[in-house]
C-alpha cells in the first residue's frame, strides 16, 4: 500500500485524497485548520459532491484516510505528496505562492529522502522551477 500526502483539505485535495484512499492508498490529509480536521475526521465534508460522504466514512471506516495538521508528520513517511493549497491572487493578478513555498521548505527541511512532489494549486507557468 502506497502511502500518499495531500496537503490542502479545499475542494481539489479532500476529493483528491478520498479518491486515493478509495482505490487502495494510505492517505494522510493536512489542514491548517483544527476545527476542519476535526470535522473531517469526524466523517462532515463541508460541502456537497454527489457520493464523497460515503466515500470518506468508508475510508474512515477502513482507516485508510486520516487527518492532520502537522505537515512534516505526513510528509515524513509519504512517497508522494501532492500541495493542493489555495493561491488567492496579488493585486498584479499573479498568483500568492507563498503557501505553497511555505510548504515546499517544510518538506525539504524536515523529511529525509527523495519524495515527488505534485503541485495541485493554481499557479503561475514556472513555479515549480523557482531556484530562491
């Protein structure tokens, strides 16, 4: 069993991470939100997607999703880990990355060994390849 990390319990990750815990990963889902990991841990999606509320009390149920706040605490055993976070827009249009890259420095700064990354989140055409 894969273990997988999707960090960003918005739309795009929480359906991400269900749809992973459904066709057979560990998946451990972050949130800087206590009061939202809470809820979800407790089976309450907030809001409405035909069929994902039975989908994530199975994974539940199952023990195949979980949910946290601690970024290095999933990253650290996860092969893959997807950053699904929001980037509200700066006044020039572009996109905010700060949290993205706030998160890019957690993960290289407190997990050992080569992980893939997948950057979910909407961004500007080279992000990914920023060297600062």
């Amino acid at each position: 069993m894969s273990t997988v990390a999707v960090i960003g319990t918005g739309y795009v990750g929480l359906v991400a991470g269900i749809c992973f815990a459904e066709i057979g990963n560990q998946v451990i889902c972050v949130d800087i939100s206590e009061e939202r990991v809470a809820s979800l841990s407790e089976g309450k999606v907030p809001y409405y997607e035909p069929g994902l509320a039975d989908l994530l009390r199975s994974a539940l149920d199952n023990q195949s999703i979980g949910f946290t706040t601690d970024v290095s605490w999933a990253a650290r055993d996860s092969k893959v880990i997807f950053i699904t976070v929001g980037t509200p827009s700066n006044e020039d249009g572009s996109s905010n990355t700060d949290a993205i890259f706030g998160i890019a420095r957690e993960i290289a700064l407190t997990t050992p060994g080569p992980r893939t990354i997948v950057l979910k989140s909407t961004a500007n055409v080279g992000t990914a390849a920023w060297e600062g």
